[in-house]
C-alpha cells in the first residue's frame, strides 16, 4: 500500500539471474517508429468511505462534480501536455467514475466527456456505482502541446420530467492511449503497442549511448535484450517480440535510484515459539516509551512478545506498509505462538493510524500503525475496524485474542498512557470501584428516549449492591453548560465506569456539546480515572484528519493524569438497538460474570451482541 521494496540477499545458495536474449538483424524485421504511450490523469483529494468498492480499490477520488438548481451545469477541465505526438492512429479514452448517490429516476447519473472541443459523448448509469466508459476515436482530437479533457454533469443532461433535481459524479481516474513516435522521456522510453514478430524498434531522444534495453511483457520474468546499438542520441532494438510486448530502453544515467537502502535484522517471526499471553506490535518511533507497562505485564506472569512492526512488513508484506500483513502475523501468531495454555490472549497496538497511506490530503501526521480499513458500516461504508486484526480463527468475524490501542503520535504520549495505566493498577481499593454513571441524551430524541435506554440497563442488569448514578440531559440537568459541569464533576470524583449513550461527533458527546475534546485537560489531576463507555456514534473515530484533531475518545485517554483511563467508543456509526445489546453484553461481563480484564470483558459484550 505504500512504495515499491526491492530485497538484495547476500549468501545462501545461488539466486535467480535475469535472463538475457539477442536478435541478429537480418533486415527482415518490421520497422517500428511509432509506440503507444499511456497518460493517466489521477488526482485523489477527497476520501469518500461510503463508496461500496472493492477491496482492491481505494476511495480516494477527485473533488465531486455538484450539480444542483443553482448550479446546474458543473464543468472539469484537465488540462495535460502531449509531445512527439504520431501523425495517425487509434486513440483509446478510458475513465473511471462512481455516482454519488441512489435515486428513484433511471438512469440518475449522466456525465458528458469533451476533448479538445471534440464531443467524446454522453455517459449515463444508475446508482452510486462505478462506471467505467471507454472510447475509441483517432488522433485528430489531439494537439501536439497543450490539451484539455472537459468533464460535464448537467440537469439538463437528463429529460424534464426524470425527476433528477441534483446529483454529483466523482472522477477516479482517466486513461488515454495515444499513438507517439518513440522518442524517450528523461532518458527512459516505456515501449508498448507493438508488433509480434520479429521487429525493429527505432527510438530517439537518448542521452546517451550507454543503453540497456528489457523485455518486460512478464514483469516476474523480465529479460535483458542485448540487441541494441545506440549513437547520437538514437537507438536501434533488434528483437523477437512476443505478442503485447513491451520494452523499457533507459540510458544507464537514467536509472531510477533507491530512495533508501536500509539493512533488514531478521525476525523469525514465522517460526513456531512457546506460549506467549501478550504480543505488543510497537513502531520503532515508540519503541522505548512502551517497556514500563511491558515489564509490569511481565511482572503479572505474562509471557510478553514485542515486536517492530516494520518486521511484520518485512515478513508478511516484503516490506510494504500493508494492513493485510499485521493480520497475518497475528494468525500466524496465534497458530504457531502457544503451548499447553493455548494461544496468545492480548494483542496491543502502540501508535496512531488513519485512512490515508499515501498522504493525498497534505497531513503531516504519521501512520505509524495503520488501521484496519473494511466497508463494515452502513452509513459511512468504509472505517476503522481493528477487531478484523484478530479475527483469525474460523469464518466469523468475533475476536480470537483481546486487541487493544494506544492511538499515541509521540513517546510523551505513551509514556502519559502507561503511567496512568500503572497508577491505577496500582490504586487500593475503594468506593469509587464500586460507582458507575450513567449518562444520556435526552428523551424527547427524534431517534430514541435515551434516557429509558440507559435505565432499562441499569436497572435490570446491573446487580443492586452497585452505586448507580445517572445524570441526563434535561433530566437532571437544565442545559448543556450544566451537563459540562456535571461531566467534570464526575471525572474529577470519578467511578470506575462512565458510559454516554446517545448522540456523539468525533469530538464531542450529546445532541448539543456537553463534553468535547477540549475539556479533558481542564479537569483535575487525578490518581484514578473512570474506564469510559460511549454508545453512540463517530467519538473513537481515532482515524480522523479533519484539522488534524484527536477524536474524543483519544483524548480521553491520551490526556496526562486526566481523562480515561480506557475508552471504548465507536470508529462510526450506530443505532440504539445494536448499541443496547453491546451495553447489555458489557454490564453483564463486568458485573455479573466478574471478568475482571477489560479486554476479555469487552470481548464477552461482542460475542452478546452477535448472539
């Protein structure tokens, strides 16, 4: 998911070599002067998670086109830049579209392709799908120079009774396939569109006659064509083509060069080992701020495994920053990593992740360890789902080992993390232990009565011997400056639980801002922190690069000597009657079943609420 890793192996047996050919002209060899080039025009600035695409497709898009009454036709101008264009030929025009959204009217998406002021047609499908349009047209569209390829959407695009009174249309990406003379670009020359058969490429443009030519029509395979002679910027390749063969020919200064070359320390992390409880995926950036609350498991009998997650990439993804990789490792963990007690129980993930791999929106911030991205949400399509890492054993999707995150960006940040943790595993018992605050929004809710929700929790699963309190918005307090300081009040004198059920943003709790992610580091000081709950939607959405803020439930917990000690909140978005069975599922693992981990705890509510 991030940039190409070439491996070098030193030692060991022999490696493969790449193969090498030769033509001996004979003058019978089809002349080829003319290639095909291939210009992709791509520009991913906005992420739209509530595409339903393939996992194999990415969700970054161009800026959609709006069409509205207001505005009722919306134009996209690409602009490009074409040279050594051929006299003649076939020009293929590809482009990638999705619809934004479904509507009663068929077709409810329509988009018009223009180039050079040449009409490419008109372009209608149903729903918010992606649609792929080819078309096939000859090279007077083109200009040598400058170019301009006009994306249209427009009301009137569709007939006046269709019922469509605005739409918009995302573009992917567009491909055109031209018909070039051979003439290499920065000394490098990607050859294609040629003919099978013996053949004779003549390119020009080369600055240099140090030049290597290569059959990459197989890109596992590639084979170096010795055939070539170079002189006075011009080249000759002699060859035997196969059928869609392409070339690359690049003077030897031209060569791509590495941007690194780092030296791998070999892991072994495939390799079967002893029982492990606890394995700690950390990013080499956090290595040393994590080893406090690694030695303290260790102390508790834990057999404790850390590992650099640029090994796991080294191991499962031949270097490359891919998801897929962790989830691998930890199957691959949880089948080879045990003994007589079964497999490793506690997976923690140190370092914050986000959706963007590629750094399309300009974000300065790191990914050190990335999410798991899946379309599992109905509304928002496409989130942060670290539950996936660690469901590896058989085909349901319910967790096989208790994951957990410290979304940190910094070492203070977790070394914050770690002492509260420390602290509070270290507090003596006490009344507040026995404490738990119900919070919620408020009954008159177009959605749900949150306040018969959260009582209908609290006072039929959760045991009697409990302090229960509840504090809810216009219930107990007036307003939402109330609702504030009744929220630090019970931070500052805080219970072991504190659950929010109702409405949430990823930086505030309640259909109005009653605790928001400003507010952690106004509270007191304290020795013990609440365990925080949120049943609602978007407060965990730690993937967040909107003005580059920590969702609340991050700052929650990452907040020094404030805030949570644990959070659970939600990565999207949710209904009551899943939320309630999750928040029947945990209460009754706490405080019914006396699972005392938390992870385990929240593990039992997951496996309540898919029952």
């Amino acid at each position: 998911m991030t940039g190409n890793v070439t491996w070098i192996i030193l030692g060991g047996g022999p490696g493969g070599r790449m193969a090498t050919r030769a033509r001996q002209p004979d003058g019978s060899e089809t002349r080829v002067n003319v290639i095909t080039r291939t210009l992709r025009l791509e520009y991913d600035r906005d992420y739209r998670s509530n595409y339903h695409r393939p996992r194999d497709e990415d969700h970054w898009f161009d800026m959609p086109l709006s069409v509205v009454a207001s505005s009722p036709v919306v134009t996209r101008t690409y602009p490009f830049t074409l040279t050594h264009l051929a006299a003649s030929g076939p020009v293929t025009i590809r482009a990638l579209l999705h619809g934004g959204r479904n509507q009663p009217a068929s077709p409810d998406q329509s988009l018009a392709l223009t180039l050079n002021d040449h009409a490419l047609g008109l372009f209608q499908w149903d729903g918010s799908e992606d649609y792929l349009t080819t078309v096939v047209t000859e090279t007077n569209v083109l200009r040598e120079g400058a170019n301009a390829l006009d994306l249209v959407a427009g009301l009137d695009q569709f007939p006046a009774d269709a019922g469509v009174g605005s739409y918009w249309i995302s573009p992917d990406w567009v491909e055109i396939d031209y018909p070039a003379r051979a003439w290499a670009q920065n000394g490098r020359l990607l050859a294609q569109g040629i003919p099978s058969g013996p053949m004779e490429i003549v390119a020009e443009g080369f600055p240099s006659s140090d030049v290597w030519a290569f059959d990459i029509t197989d890109p596992r395979h590639p084979v170096r064509v010795l055939s070539v002679r170079a002189q006075e910027g011009r080249v000759h390749l002699w060859d035997d083509a196969p059928v869609h063969a392409r070339y690359i020919v690049s003077a030897l200064d031209a060569f791509l060069s590495p941007v690194a070359i780092e030296k791998d320390r070999p892991s072994h992390l495939r390799e079967p080992r002893g029982h492990v409880d606890y394995i700690a995926i950390v990013h080499r950036s956090l290595w040393d701020a994590i080893d406090p609350l690694l030695a303290h498991r260790r102390a508790e009998g834990m057999i404790v495994a850390k590992v650099d997650v640029q090994d796991i990439y080294d191991e499962f993804s031949f270097g490359r920053v891919d998801p897929e990789a962790i989830r691998d490792f930890l199957a691959c963990a949880y089948e080879h990593w045990r003994g007589e007690q079964g497999p490793p129980r506690f997976v923690l993930l140190v370092g914050d992740g986000h959706y963007d791999f590629r750094g399309n929106s300009g974000t300065s911030l790191p990914n050190l360890i990335p999410p798991y991205l899946i379309d599992v949400d109905p509304w928002i399509g496409e989130t942060a789902a670290d539950n996936r890492y660690v469901s590896v054993d058989g085909p349901d999707n319910l967790p096989d080992m208790s994951i957990g995150r410290i979304p940190a960006r910094t070492p203070a940040e977790v070394a914050a993390v770690v002492d509260k943790i420390l602290t509070y595993e270290a507090a003596p018992a006490g009344d507040w232990q026995k404490r738990i605050l119900f919070a919620a929004d408020r009954a008159t809710d177009f959605d749900a009565d949150f306040p018969r929700i959260s009582d209908a929790i609290r006072q039929h699963w959760l045991p009697q011997a409990y302090d229960d309190r509840q504090l809810y918005y216009l219930v107990d307090e007036p307003d939402a400056a109330a609702m504030r300081a009744a929220f630090k009040r019970a931070f500052d004198d805080p219970p072991l639980i504190l659950q929010w059920f109702g409405h949430a943003s990823r930086f505030r709790w309640g259909s109005v801002s009653m605790f928001n992610i400003f507010d952690p580091p106004t509270l007191a000081e304290n020795s013990v922190w609440p365990v925080t709950f949120t049943y609602a939607c978007w407060s965990g959405y730690f993937i967040n690069l909107y003005r580059d803020w920590q969702s609340l439930g991050e700052t929650l917990l990452l907040t020094p000597g404030r805030g949570s000690v644990a959070d659970l909140s939600p990565a999207g978005l949710h209904v009551g009657d899943s939320l309630t069975a999750l928040n029947q599922g945990v209460i009754k693992a706490i405080y019914q079943d006396k699972i005392e981990r938390l992870g385990p705890a929240i593990d039992a509510g997951k496996r309540h609420f898919a029952a």
